[in-house]
DNA sequence: GTTACGACCTGCGAGC
DNA sequence: TGCTCGCAGGTCGTAA
C-alpha cells in the first residue's frame, strides 16, 4: 500500500525520468480517475514542461511550466510507471501521459496511471505558495524542513482520540499509513488504542520519531510491497516487507519479547501489536 | 469542534 | 469446479 515511503521512492523514479520533458498528450480511462472537480481538465496539461516532482505525504505532484499542476494520489494500489509507449497496456491503466522532449527509441516516453482498486486519482489545480488546493489542508510531513516537532506533538496530547488514530490523521502529521503506524507504535512499546491525552510528551515524541525512522529505513529499501498493489516507477516490488516487525505477523513471535503478535480490528481495518511489548 | 464510522472499489483467497 | 463472502485500506462525507 502505497504510504510515504513508497510515494517517496515514486517520485524519485519520476524526477530521474520526466523532468524536463515535455507532455505531447493527456488521457484517461476510468471515470473515477480524475477527480471530479478536474473533470475535463486533464488536457490542459498537454505541451507544458515538468519541471519537478514534488511530494507531501502521500501526494505528489508534477509542477508545470504553467499556472496550474498535475495532482496524483496513490490511494490503496495506484502506480506510476514510466514505460516505452510500445509497451503492452496493463488492465488496470487508469491513464496515460505521453512524453516529447529529447527522446531516443529506446526512451521511456510514457508515465502511466496504473490502478486496481480506484482509490487513486489525478487532477489539475492551481498552487499557492508551491502547494497545490488538494494538499493544503494535509499537515506537513516528518522529513519536511518546516515540520514542527514540538507543535505536533502537543496538537496530538491535546486529542481524546487514540494514538493510533491520531498519527493516522493527515492533518496532524501527514505519510503515515496503516502499516507504519503499527510499526512505529511496536517500536515506542505503546499500545495503539491508548488515548493520546493519557500519553506524556516523551512517549509522543517516541512515536513520531519512531515513524520517522522506520519509513526512512523503508525508503532505503524502496518501500514495502505485499503483492501487486505497490511497484517503483520501472515496475519493480520494494522489499521492506522483510523488515516488518508486526504488521501482518499476527500470530508470529514478537522478535523483542517472543509473545505472538495480535491483530484486532480497528476502524474499518486491522492494528497489530505485541500484547507484553506495547501494554 | 471533535470523533467515529460507513461508503467507495476490485481482486484474491478461504470456505462451502 | 464454481460460487459467495470477507478482507485489504486512504480519503471524504455524515452522524453523533
């Protein structure tokens, strides 16, 4: 599932590939593709240059030699690729940009919008201050200059919700995902349905700079694919998934204390935990 | 204002 | 073998 490190290790394959390029045409092919309020805007962005690739979060966004940028979340299973257009088309592809620009036959002219499950989504919107509409209500993330430790961290002591919850929330502090926050609630030993109000400054802390850890670890890595739902930009699986402590390792010994690690439902999804670890 | 929860969506795998 | 159903989960809207 595509989090901050995968998105990351995304737009790293991008900005290797598209920058400087020019787009030569824009089309989708699910109605769910494009945002609704970008309907019938996709092709503005046909003969603007990319000139970088940008990322919040979990959004990433192309910006453009215009006054406007192209917008791409993920969701569940979205990809990004960047192919050969002689490339066969895959049977989710939700959209296609074709690229000009210094090209040879061998370039990777198209980036494709690949996804099985239709959570993900494009749109074209204008920018203030660098940050498109759809993102400026998303919080800055860990590795951003202007994240703001000590506020986030008193933003969450203040929520009657549970810890979880709270660094799930994109607008406290944004990136992190299912499984990086059960990976960095194992790794502070604090239980995921804690409220934060009963949590002390330093254990906050401890949570926040856990996350920040284990997503810059899954970066290295090139993020965590289970199955077909996450690849880099040339299709390839990350494989920090190897590296994971309790996310989907319900019933397997917790590698710190031994005990099996429990799953529990949690809001529509799964939380999983040591139960001796993380009381 | 804050929090919880359902809806959206599709493919896979388990169970019958 | 084929069918049904539950599960996965990011975001948004709505209800409490």
């Amino acid at each position: 599932m595509p989090e901050l490190p995968e998105v990351e290790t995304v737009r790293r394959g991008l900005e290797q590939y598209v920058v400087g390029k020019k787009v030569v045409s824009a089309e989708s092919f699910h109605r769910r593709t494009i945002k609704p309020s970008s309907l019938g805007r996709l092709e503005m962005v046909t003969g603007s240059k990319i000139l970088a690739v940008k990322r919040r979060g979990k959004f990433l966004w192309f910006e453009l030699d215009r006054d406007f940028v192209l917008v791409a979340h993920l969701g569940m299973s979205g990809q990004l690729l960047v192919q050969q257009s002689n490339a066969f088309d895959q049977s989710h592809l939700r959209a296609r940009l074709r690229l000009g620009g210094k090209l040879n036959r061998t370039s990777k002219d198209e980036i494709r919008f690949i996804d099985q499950r239709t959570f993900g989504w494009l749109s074209v919107e204008e920018s203030s201050e660098g940050i498109p509409t759809s993102v400026r209500h998303i919080a800055f993330d860990p590795f951003e200059e202007n994240f703001d430790l000590k506020s986030v961290v008193n933003k969450i002591r203040q929520k009657r919700c549970s810890i979880k919850s709270a660094i799930l929330n994109q607008e406290v502090l944004s990136g992190i995902g299912n499984i990086y926050a059960d990976e960095a609630l194992w790794r502070s030993k604090i239980h995921p349905e804690i409220i934060c109000e009963d949590l002390s400054e330093v254990e906050v802390k401890k949570v926040i700079s856990s996350a920040k850890s284990v997503m810059k670890l899954a970066i290295k890595s090139g993020g965590t694919s289970f199955d077909e739902q996450y690849k880099n930009v040339n299709g390839e699986s990350g494989y920090f998934s190897r590296s994971l402590q309790v996310y989907g390792q319900q019933g397997q010994p917790c590698s710190r204390c031994g005990s099996a690690i429990h799953r529990i439902a949690f809001a529509n999804r799964s939380s999983h935990f040591c139960p001796r670890c993380q009381r």
